[in-house]
C-alpha cells in the first residue's frame, strides 16, 4: 500500500487562491508527493477557491500532463465546497476536449485518439457534496 500525503490547501496557500502563480505551490507539493511513489490528499477544508485559473494550475494540470502513470489514481480531493466541484469537473472537461481537438488535428481521424477520460472528483471520506 502506498504512502499517503495528506496537504491542506489552506496550510499551503494561506488565502492566495485566485491566480495561476497562486496555484503553483500547491502543484509543486502534489508534484513532489507524486515522483516520490505517495499518494496524496488534497483537503480543501470547505474553503471556496471559486478561481479557474488557481484550480487548473494546481489540480487540473495534473490530470492533464500527469508527472506519474495514471496519477488521477493517486490523487483524492476532500472536503471540496460543491461550487469548486463543478467549476474543476468544468475546467478539466473543456482541457480534456481541448487536449482531443489537439490530438485529432495532429493524428488525423485514421489513427487511435488518446484517452483523456479520468475522472477528476472521487469520492473522498469527508467530501463536502452539494445537497440534491
């Protein structure tokens, strides 16, 4: 079983949530946990970052341009506020169709399109959920 990494997006960022350069320390700690063979848990502590720039840099990226094979497997968001759940499936949706638009273009409809399909919000004990 691997390691897991617990990082509080608070402890990390303080309130410095809106910009991508915002987001880059907290992508450089999931990077790190990530080439070192960890797991990592990623708790937003209900803060709302409510920022698409901040959530591409340092979440989306890495499902996008993954440091380790198949890292959405090794990442786990908790605790995140129901409109951020939305506004990352969002910004990961409109990449991953950007990234397929990409791969069309450049592969040409004769060849095999890479999947781009991972999901990006698992379930995570503790996970705030919008109420239905």
């Amino acid at each position: 079983m691997l390691e897991n990494i617990y990082i509080s997006v608070s402890a990390v960022c303080g309130e410095k949530t809106y910009t991508r350069d915002d987001g880059k320390p907290l992508y450089g700690k999931i990077a790190d946990a990530l080439s070192g063979g960890k797991s990592v848990t990623i708790d937003f502590s209900g803060k709302e970052i409510a920022s698409e720039s901040f959530l591409d840099e340092a979440i989306v990226e890495h499902f996008m341009r993954p440091l380790v094979p198949n890292a959405h497997n090794f990442i786990t968001l908790k605790n995140v506020f129901p409109h951020d759940q939305t506004l990352l499936q969002r910004v990961f949706e409109y990449r991953r169709m950007l990234a397929q638009k990409a791969d069309k273009k450049r592969l040409g409809n004769s060849r095999a399109i890479p999947d781009h399909s991972a999901s990006l919000i698992k379930d995570a004990p503790g996970k705030k959920r919008s109420k239905q």
